[in-house]
C-alpha cells in the first residue's frame, strides 16, 4: 500500500495543496520524499485523494491532487464504545486497535474503579494525543473517516444518553446467550477499567437497556476486551 496521510485541509481533485506541517514533516523530512513521488491524502471527511509532489521548499512543498476515489473501507456495522479510561500505555493500545477494528466512535469514561482521572488543564492534551493515535491508526490500516475520541463523560451520565438500541456491557461474570443474534448494525459497547464494572455500574446499564456479553471464559484486561469484541463483530456483520 502506497503511503497514507491524514491531511486537516479541503481536497479536490485537480487541485495544488500545500502539505501541512505535520505531514511535510513525515513525508519530506522522515521518509525523505522527493519531487515526482506519489501518497494518498485524506482528510476525514470520505474517500481518499492521490497526490503528487510538485515541488519542495525548505520549510514546505506542494502537490497535485490527480485522483479521487470514494472507498472508505469501514465495517458493515457502526460501534460507538464506551471506554473507561486506563492509564499508561493501556488506554493508547485500546483506542489504535480499536480504531483499525473499525469503531466509528469512542466515548472516554470515568467510573468507580476508573483509575484515571484528567485535571482541566491536562484534559485538551491528553485528548489531542489519543485523536492522534486514532489518525495514525487510520493512515495504517487504510480508513478514511477518522473516529471521534469525545472529552471524558461520567458513566451513569453516559448511560442515559442517546444511543443506539442496541446496547452491551462486557460482563465476563454474566453467561447469559448470545446477545447477537437480534443485534442491529448499530450498537453501543460498554467496556469497564482494569478492575472492572462494579456490580451496581451492570445493574444500571442493564436497567439502561445494556445486555450484559460474556465473550469467553478467560477474564480479559481492559485494553484487550474492545479488540475481542470488535474482532466478533467484524466477523458477525461481515
């Protein structure tokens, strides 16, 4: 696959675009691009654009946009999860593999057990790193619409907004049948922190219409359970 970048610009065919910092950055100055070379530039919004360099400055360049092509290579199902925040290493694992899972969006949570808790002041950084995460995701695995990570929403607050009609809540200690099988394509999943959902939290997303979903006997850590429960729906909906 020809290299990918994420560019925050409008992009029409026909068109010279100057490469923002970021992806002149990598390109020009990491993989060391020259005139003549071609990538794939996508800005988010749908679809994918080759661009040729047409000339490189010292601190910028541009390019031609040639072709236009409407692929976006997401799942035929739309996941927004639910991810109590870890910390460390675990939560940025979560938020990649989750993201080349195809999720179409990720609420970060806080709950009793959650250890993580942003400060105001750390709150903007801390996001802009994990959406970076998920535009990276995307340049590898080849999605054009980059999934949203929304600011930190407490639980019960989470609970009782708007989401899809079909709702599961991992519950590695409720064995209940499979909640699949009259699952729309639209579905909200629920995943707790390293300690887990406490009691009271399953029995309020149950009472919230969550179906608790024991997707194996083995109880999983928290930034491994969203690959599990994506990769059975990418297999589901296929």
């Amino acid at each position: 696959m020809s290299n990918r970048f994420y560019i925050d610009t409008t992009l029409a065919c026909h068109t010279q675009v100057e490469l923002t910092e970021t992806v002149f950055h990598h390109w020009i100055k990491v993989l060391r691009a020259k005139v003549g070379d071609s990538a794939i530039l996508f800005n988010g919004l749908g679809g994918e654009y080759h661009a040729r360099i047409i000339d490189i400055q010292k601190k910028n360049a541009t390019v031609e946009i040639t072709t236009h092509h409407t692929l976006n290579r997401t799942p035929n199902f739309q996941a927004t999860l639910g991810q109590v925040m870890s910390k460390g290493d675990r939560m940025d694992y979560a938020i990649q593999k989750a993201v080349e899972l195809g999720v179409k969006e990720i609420q970060l949570l806080t709950s009793e057990r959650c250890e993580m808790r942003l400060k105001y002041e750390r709150d903007q950084k801390k996001i802009e790193h994990w959406q970076s995460i998920a535009i990276a995701a995307c340049e590898q695995c080849g999605l054009n619409i980059v999934p949203k990570i929304h600011p930190p929403q407490r639980l019960d607050e989470w609970l009782t907004s708007n989401l899809p009609s079909t709702k599961l809540v991992l519950a590695p200690n409720n064995h209940n049948e499979n909640p699949l099988g009259h699952a729309s394509h639209d579905l909200a999943l629920l995943i707790g922190p390293e300690g887990g959902l406490s009691d009271a939290e399953i029995e309020q997303a149950k009472q919230n219409g969550f179906i608790p979903w024991c997707i194996g006997e083995r109880v999983l850590r928290t930034e491994t359970a969203p690959i599990v429960a994506l990769s059975i729906l990418n297999f589901v909906f296929k």
